[in-house]
C-alpha cells in the first residue's frame, strides 16, 4: 500500500514532514497494526535502509535483523520482490521477526538464526550468497535510545564501549566475504557514541582495504526530534 492509500484508509493518520514512507498517529493505530498495514518504528531507523537503498529483484543480507522493522522496510523498498536473509543470533527475537514480517505480508524474507561472532555463515547464507547488499545493523550500547529505554544509563559501564566496538568490528569482517565485488554494506547503530561509529567505520577501512567510505549520516534526539543513529555506506571494490 502506498501512502496516498494509506492516508485515505487512515485518515486520523498524517504524513511525517521530510519521510514519505512514514505517518503519525494521536492514538495507537490498533485496526492498521491488525491488518498488517503498518508497523511502529522511531524515523530514525529509516536512515540505514534508505543509504542501504535496496533494488528489487536483489539478494540483500540483514546481518543482525530482530524485531525486523529494518527488515520489513527494505522489503517495502524492495516491492516484495528478490530476497532478504534476515538474521539473528536470539532464536527468541528471530521469532519475534517472523512473526513481524508475515503480518506485514514480507514475504521475500527468510529467517536464519545465526551468531557472527562465534560459527561459520550457514548454508541458508551461503546459498544465497554473494550479496548485492549487506545491512549490518550492530549490536550496540544503545544511547540512542536512552530517552525510551531508560534502563541504558544504569547498566552501562565504561567498559562496554570498546567491549562493543570489539565486536562491531568482528562482525563487520565476517561479512565482507559475502557481499559481491562493488556490492554495498551499510554500517549502523542506534548509538551516539563515536568509538562504536566513526571509530568502527575507521578501523574497518585500516584493515579491510577492499572497503571504501562513501558517505556517513547520523540523527541526534536533540537536534532532529528523533531517535540517535548512525550510518555508513561503504563500497567493496572491484
């Protein structure tokens, strides 16, 4: 459904200034969250898919892919049409996405649970590779989002930023031998912090030269009204 159509079905729905893909709602939009039409997700998330910007008829991989609202959205961009290998490592929240994506009628998606950190890439992965495009959407301390998750700011320790930029950067190599020579792998987190950003990003590229940055875009709560995020694009050679 498009957004004309949604907005005419859903006329207590307006159009989100800047993010045609988006609506808001006063009130909690039960009939079109039922019927599969819409899903609920902070704009900010959009940042990653649309520097993804996935074709239809692609094979994309959604490294780290639970609750699947990324998931669902390139889907949308996509048409419903080529495939997505959404992954994740918690067998519970990948259900969570199976269930997600099947209300909202995804059905280019195939669920695979999987941890990069510690097993080779399955079958299911390795049959569909290599990828066009890669979204990596990594683990991380989510200061992003501490206006919503308010628990954030009592469990982290000044630890956990390089123990998390440790294993950004694990998970970042594991996947470039999946992507295809010029493919596309967009890095994000829902986190301010620079070590687990541009940091990462610069790592990478000292150590995987195969990697060229092509653009960066990031969104501050108290600058943009939205949740704190962080993208990369970056480009395997050819």
């Amino acid at each position: 459904m498009d957004s004309e159509s949604f907005l005419q079905l859903y006329p207590h729905s307006s159009p989100l200034s800047g993010n045609p893909d988006f609506v808001e709602f006063n009130t909690l939009p039960t009939a079109a969250l039922d019927s599969g039409h819409c899903y609920i997700q902070d704009p900010s998330t959009a940042i990653a898919c649309q520097l993804l910007d996935p074709q239809p008829g692609e094979r994309i991989l959604d490294a780290c892919a639970a609750p699947g609202g990324k998931t669902a959205y390139l889907a949308q961009l996509m048409q419903n049409r080529g495939v997505i290998i959404a992954c994740d490592r918690d067998r519970e929240r990948l259900e969570i996405l199976i269930d997600n994506v099947g209300r909202l009628g995804a059905s280019i998606v195939r669920a695979v649970c999987h941890d990069w950190t510690r097993e080779r890439p399955r079958e299911e992965i390795l049959s569909a590779a290599p990828f066009d495009r890669i979204l990596l959407d990594a683990p991380c301390t989510n200061t992003g989002v501490m206006r919503r998750r308010i628990d954030v700011r009592w469990r982290l320790r000044p630890q956990d930023f390089s123990r998390m930029s440790d294993e950004q950067l694990v998970i970042s190599r594991a996947l470039l031998g999946l992507l295809k020579p010029g493919g596309i792998l967009v890095y994000s987190t829902c986190s301010l912090e620079r070590e687990e950003n541009q940091h990462v990003v610069r790592r990478l590229l000292a150590k995987l030269p195969a990697l060229v940055l092509e653009t960066e875009k990031d969104s501050f709560p108290f600058r943009d009204g939205f949740d704190g995020a962080f993208a990369a694009r970056l480009i395997r050679r050819s």
